[in-house]
C-alpha cells in the first residue's frame, strides 16, 4: 500500500531589508510632515520670533532634542512650511495663466485657486502675511521676494489685459485694484477655517460676486 506524501509546508518569506525600509521612510515622512503642520500653527498663533524649538516640541507632545533628529533648526522647519505653500500655489497659477483663459476667467481661477491655497495651507498662509516683510532681508528666504514680484506681475498684468480688451472699467486703477484684491483674498486666512460652512469655491464665487460688480463693464 503506498504510503501518503506529508504536505509540504513553506516557511513564511522573511520581509526584505527594501520591503522593511519603505514603511519605516513613509511613517518617517508622515511623522515629518505631522510636525510641519504643528510647527505651522505655532508659528501663525505666536510669531515666528516668539516661538522656540522647545515650544514645537510642546506642541508636538515630544521632547526638543527628538525634534532636532527630524529637523536642525526652527528656520529650516520655517522654509520647508513657506516653500511647501508657495510651490504648490504657483502650480496652481502657472496652470491658470498657461490656459489662455480671457482677463475676467483668469481672475475668476486665480482667485478661487488662491482660497483653495487658504483651506489647504491656512497656517502658511498667515505665516506670510505676519512674517515675510521682516523674513526677505534674510537670505534663506530671498525667494520670498521673488514670489512677490511674479505674484504682483499676473495680477497686474491680468487687470491690465482686462482694461484693454474692455472686460474692465477704463478709470480702473490697476495698482489699487491689484492691492485690494490682494489684501482682501489673502486676510481670509486670519478668519478661515478649513471644514467651515462654506467651501474655498463657494467663499470665492461670492468673494467674486462682489468684486466683479465694482470693475465689470456695466451693459
């Protein structure tokens, strides 16, 4: 009588060294992004100056010295919040002056791109509003200035388009308009918060609404 084959039974594969890196990198980059956004808040309810390594970590419900190993200083923690909200705003608005939109749609999409850049990045936001006349002088954030001056240019320039195509009032002051839109869209970031009553389209349509009536070519 033949005898019966025991089943094989195959040792479980141990997880590779590359297989056991990426989970640890990907919590470790969670983990460095947590700390971003708790570093941002610090900075936008206390003040930049105002504001310790020590108070982060606080924050953070860990101690200083462990806050080093993710980052070497305040300041560095400071450029990666700024640059983070900058570089993905200006991807949003390359992507809107690229699309060859007439003055009043650019307007339109610029606006509400920049209340969507609010509800994602309300902390960076108030950060540059707070910060970024004392913070240019400094040479680690020299790009804050340069963002500046390509902000100031689409908005200008769309404003300056619309008059000449006469989508907007001729008497239009551009400068001051470009001003007020500017300082009246960005102080939002001062009230808003992100999971409110109304979402960043809807604040921008009304936003929008109402500006429009003042500058729009009345039929």
């Amino acid at each position: 009588m033949p005898t019966k084959k025991k089943p094989q039974v195959t040792a479980p594969k141990k997880p590779t060294a590359a297989a056991t890196r990426k989970p640890a990198a990907a919590a470790a980059q969670d983990r460095r992004h947590e700390l971003l956004g708790t570093a941002a808040e610090v900075f936008a309810e206390q003040g930049y100056n105002a504001t310790t390594v020590r108070t982060i970590a606080d924050h953070a419900g860990m101690l200083a010295g462990s806050l080093y190993y993710h980052f070497d200083s305040k300041e560095s923690m400071l450029e990666e919040i700024l640059r983070t909200f900058l570089d993905e705003l200006w991807d949003g608005y390359d992507t809107v002056l690229a699309s060859g939109l007439g003055p009043r749609e650019t307007l339109e999409a610029l606006v509400t791109e920049s209340f969507r850049e609010i509800d994602r990045h309300r902390a960076a936001v108030a950060i540059y509003q707070k910060e970024s006349k004392q913070l240019v002088a400094q040479d680690r954030f020299a790009f804050l200035a340069d963002s500046q001056r390509r902000f100031e240019k689409a908005w200008l320039s769309t404003l300056e388009r619309g008059v000449a195509e006469r989508v907007f009032r001729a008497d239009l002051d551009v400068r001051l308009t470009y001003r007020f839109v500017r300082d009246t869209v960005w102080v939002a970031a001062s009230w808003y918060r992100p999971g409110g009553q109304h979402s960043p389209e809807e604040i921008a349509r009304q936003y929008l609404s109402m500006v429009l009536d003042g500058i729009a070519v009345r039929e």
